[in-house]
C-alpha cells in the first residue's frame, strides 16, 4: 500500500472519528438541554398548578379538583403531556386525566419517593412501550396535602434527535472524504500539523469548551476544511447559547404568568369564602370547614364546640334606625367578635344577623366559657343607637352544641345548637344556652 493511500485512509480514519465524537456529543448534548427544558418546564407548570390543587385538596373539594387536572392537561396537550393525576397524602389518585385510574393507589418506587420528597423529582421510564418524562410535585396549603404527578412524551424529542443524527452522520462523512482528498494530493508533512491542530479543536469542542477553534491560514483545502469547522463551531456555539436564551425567557414568561395565576387564585378564593358586608367566612365555606372539622375529630378522637348567636331585636333595631345602620351594626359586631376569639377559631356570617363559631379543641366547659365570654363583651359595648334597644342595650342570644357530645355530624351539630339559640330567645334572650341543658323529649 502506497505512502498516499496510507495518508489518505489515516486522515479518513481520523476526521472520520473527530467528526462522530463532535456529533455524538452534539446530539448527546441536545437530548440533555431539550429534557432539561422539559423538567424545568413540567415542574414550573406543576408548581403553578399545585397551588389552586392544594386549596382544594385541603378544603377536600374533589370536582374543584378534578377541574383543575382537567383544565390544566387540555392547556398543555401541546407539551406532549401523557397523564396528570393528584394523589393524596397516603398515594390515593383523587383526580386524573384518565378516569379509570380514579381512587387507585400507587405504589412504586417513584410515587414513594415523591409523597416524601419536600423538592420536585423527575424520571425518565417507558410507559406502554414509548419513553415518558415524569416529573412530581409536591403540594402545599399551610399542609403537605398531597403530590402532583405528570407524563410527558419524550418520542417527538428522540425523533428531532434522530434527524439531527442522520444529518450529522451525512456532514461527518462528506467532512471526512473532502479530507481524505486533500491528504492524497498534498502528501507532505505539512498536512500533520493541521489535522492535528483540527483534532484538537475538536477534541476541546467535544470537552465542553464551545469558543474552542482552529487557526489555520494556509488558503488550501485544510484551510477551507478549518473555516469550515469553525463555522461548524460558531454555530453549535450560537445555537446553544439561543437555546439557553430561549430556555430563560420562557422560565422568565412562566414565572410572570404563575403570579398572575396566583393574584387571580387569591381574588377568587377570597370571593368564594368571604361575607361582603362583614369580611368574614361565608356561611358555604364554614360548612365546608365545619365537614373537614368532624372528619378530623373522628380521625383524633378530638371533640370541639359550635356556637350560633343572633342579635336580640336586630328587626326592631333596622326598622328604627334604616338598614345603613343596621349593616354597620353588623360589621361592628363581626369585629368584636372576631377580638374575643383566638386566632384558630372560625366565625362566619351564617345568614342576615346570624353568626356562627367554630372553637377547634374545646369540650363543653371551655366552650361554655367563651360563648358567655362573647355575651358579655357585647352586652358591655357601646353601640349607636343601642339605646333604643329593649333594656336600653344591645345583646344577643346564643346556642352551644358540642361535638361529638350533641351530633353525629356537622349539620345535626347545626341543628342542635340552633334548637339551643331559640331556647336562649325563649328564656328572655341575652343569654347562652347549651343544648345538652334544653329539656329532651
């Protein structure tokens, strides 16, 4: 074999191996950065999605939910998105994409690991055959309630890859042949030094290094081979840097958009719970909370107390005085009451001049005490107008029903001390009744 054909096939050999290092690292690199974006953008999505999840999962509104998958997977079906599902504390599916999966319990090694984990966590699996992205989220309100768990398609990522490393293997092989030519022309010593210059431009391009290129001046077919390779350089070099551009924008665009979702989540929570004219809970949400509340205690085996208090001839009150006068009546009452409980306790606007307390934690004797703590500090209050009150004051009348004393559920609790609040009308009003001391029939 001739000194020629030796040059030629060692130059072929050897740009031909550069060239598939430098493609394969490209491609390698490009799965990296495509499933990187892919993780940052399936947590950030997932992030932005726990908090409506967690307001309903701790108020156990399970349609609200459900909703919010749904909503969420037909906004992001565009980003390849397999499945969505909420697990619950323990693993349970309370809402998925797929409703077969509803109420199943998962327990594999990855949605272990995510019910504990306090931090997103990814993996790539193969689900039915084709490559998926899952990623988890935990979800917080104040509580770990749960986590939230997405697949995303990996299969329109690998066939991008897969053209770009059928293109690479193309620009590899004419790359190498354009050498090899130039080799059996020049046969000189003077072609070493620049393949050897070009190899390690590729070899510091292929560690990572993307300013990396060759100078070579000669004005023949290796010089045009290094223009080339530098323009080859140039533009993975750009490319990755639009890439990580593009990847910041977009994290900066989700960013923006999840505090706008979180000032609208909050207006619309805020409407959804709250009593216009006083600030306080709605009497929708109290009984949403009430429903969690003995759910809890029947877990705890812990007891709480309910009162119902009513103001003592508010009708005469707006009669006299107009209904303006009459709502800032209200409003001020809503305060005080507010002031005589601790922070944990839930006071709602039940109906018209109706209020209602929950006291978490009490038994009857201390729940006793705060409802007479309440009469008194409205009894003692100075009111506009209260004057023209019967007994020259305002007052009001309460019932007290304990649980899990009086009831067996949040609305017999209701009804009990509803019967115990007329009981307080009818012993001359002003007063606290319980409902364990009414007469029982």
């Amino acid at each position: 074999m001739g000194l020629r054909l030796k040059l030629g096939l060692y130059v072929l050999l050897s740009v031909l191996a550069v060239l598939t290092v430098v493609g394969y690292v490209r491609i390698e690199a490009e799965r990296s950065i495509y499933q990187d974006e892919m993780v940052k953008r399936g947590r950030t999505l997932l992030r932005g999605l726990a908090i409506p999840c967690g307001v309903a999962m701790a108020n156990n509104e399970i349609p609200a939910l459900d909703n919010y998958i749904h909503s969420f997977a037909e906004e992001a079906a565009s980003l390849d998105l397999k499945y969505l599902a909420a697990l619950d504390y323990w693993g349970r599916v309370l809402a998925h994409t797929a409703e077969a999966e509803y109420g199943k319990s998962y327990d594999d090694a990855f949605t272990l690991q995510a019910l504990v984990s306090r931090e997103p966590i990814s993996r790539t699996t193969t689900l039915a055959g084709e490559p998926v992205l899952e990623v988890a989220v935990p979800v917080h309100s104040g509580l770990r309630w749960g986590t939230l768990k997405a697949g995303f398609a990996l299969t329109p990522m690998e066939l991008r890859l897969a053209a770009n490393r059928e293109r690479t293997i193309l620009t590899s092989l004419a790359v190498s042949l354009v050498v090899a030519l130039i080799a059996f022309a020049v046969l000189s010593m003077l072609v070493i030094r620049p393949v050897l210059s070009m190899e390690e431009m590729a070899r510091r391009f292929g560690g990572g290094d993307l300013r990396a290129r060759v100078s070579i001046d000669t004005g023949d077919e290796i010089g045009c081979l290094a223009v080339q390779l530098n323009a080859m350089a140039r533009q993975l070099e750009t490319y990755t840097s639009s890439l990580e551009k593009l990847v910041h924008e977009r994290t900066a665009e989700l960013v923006g958009a999840n505090a706008k979702l979180l000032d609208v989540n909050a207006q619309l929570d805020k409407l959804a719970k709250t009593d216009g004219l006083t600030g306080l809970f709605n009497r929708r949400y109290f009984m949403d909370k009430l429903g969690f509340e003995v759910r809890r205690s029947d877990r705890n085996k812990r007891s709480f107390s309910l009162v119902l208090l009513d103001v003592d001839h508010f009708k005469q009150f707006n009669d006299t005085h107009g209904h303006p006068a009459g709502d800032e009546l209200l409003q001020r009452l809503a305060t005080l009451v507010e002031l005589n409980l601790r922070s944990i306790d839930v006071v709602a606007r039940y109906g018209g001049e109706e209020f209602v307390v929950l006291l978490y934690d009490t038994g009857p004797d201390e729940g006793t005490r705060v409802a007479e703590k309440l009469r008194r500090a409205v009894a003692e209050q100075s009111f506009a107008h209260a004057e023209t009150q019967p007994g020259g004051r305002l007052t009001i009348s309460m019932g007290v029903a304990f649980y899990p004393q009086d009831a067996k559920d949040g609305a017999s609790l209701v009804e009990a001390a509803d019967r115990a609040l007329y009981g307080s009308k009818a012993a001359g009003r002003n007063r606290a009744t319980r409902f364990d001391a009414l007469p029982q029939t």
